[in-house]
C-alpha cells in the first residue's frame, strides 16, 4: 500500500471516528444511508469489472502495448483522442478503463488523450447539442474541448 492509500485510509478512520463521538445517532444514519446506495449501485460496479475484462479480452495486452505504447507517442495520443471523441461511455465505467489499459501497457498521454475526450468531446451527442445550442456553439465547445484535452494529456505526460 502507497503512502497516499495510507494517509486517505487514517483520515479516513480519524474523521470517522470523530463523528461517532460527536453526533452517533446522525452518523449511524448516514452509515445506513451510505449502504442503501452501495447496494443500488452493486449492478453497476459489476457491469464495470464484467465490461473491463471483456475489452481486456477481446483486446489482448500485446495489443494494447504494441497501439497505444510508447513507440510513438504522438500517434498514438492522436488515435486515442480519436476514438475517445466518437465513444460514449459513461465516466465511472472510463476512469477504471484506462487504469486497466495503463496496467496492460498503454502509455500514460494516449489513455489520457482517451480519457479527456471521452468525458469532454461529443461527437455522438453533437446533433442534439447543436439542435440545443445552436451550430456555432457545439463546433466551438467541441473544438476547445477537444484542444483543451490533448493540452491536458500532454501536461499529464510531463507531471507522471
């Protein structure tokens, strides 16, 4: 276990801890409350691993090393910006995604091109946002975004 799981998990217990001295009865209900939503979002969690492995599956690490690797970077980063751009899926399903395509090889600037358009840019979700907003507008929110993401990706290339 890393430093920061640690810290996370003795705040964690300290505030925890402070709260059941302070107000019991209160955090025994948010206790309750918090289990009633883990229970309605068990499904969820499951369709997520079941999804993952089933990419991890079909898309065999070699694979994932060999296209989104560090052999080339830039190419890669544009072709996973690319795909991330045309895909809709939904942001808890994507950040575990990518953590499993970075344990399988991917190189960090390609998953985080991946990610960043993947929750920025809508290329599926377009027609509706130009009908809403207007064409100007979706074309520009699009673009900025799909900018602002490779920016994004390649500061995160620097900072890990």
């Amino acid at each position: 276990m890393d430093v920061f799981t640690l810290a996370f998990w003795i705040i964690g217990v300290v505030l925890f801890l402070i709260a059941i001295i302070k107000k019991r009865e209160k955090t025994v209900a948010a206790m309750g409350k918090s289990r009633r939503m883990m229970g309605s979002m068990i499904s969820d969690i499951v369709a997520i691993i079941l999804l993952i492995g089933l990419v991890l599956t079909i898309i065999p690490p070699e694979t994932i090393k060999k296209l989104l690797g560090s052999a080339n970077v830039w190419l890669a980063s544009a072709g996973a910006a690319l795909a991330g751009s045309v895909t809709l899926i939904p942001a808890f399903v994507a950040f575990p995604l990518v953590g499993s395509l970075v344990d399988a090889g991917a190189s960090i600037v390609p998953a985080v091109a991946f990610l960043t358009t993947l929750t920025m840019v809508g290329v599926v979700t377009f027609p509706l946002e130009k009908k809403e907003f207007g064409l100007k507008f979706a074309v520009m929110r699009n673009t900025l975004s799909f900018i602002s993401a490779i920016a994004i990706a390649l500061v995160m290339g620097v900072v890990l």
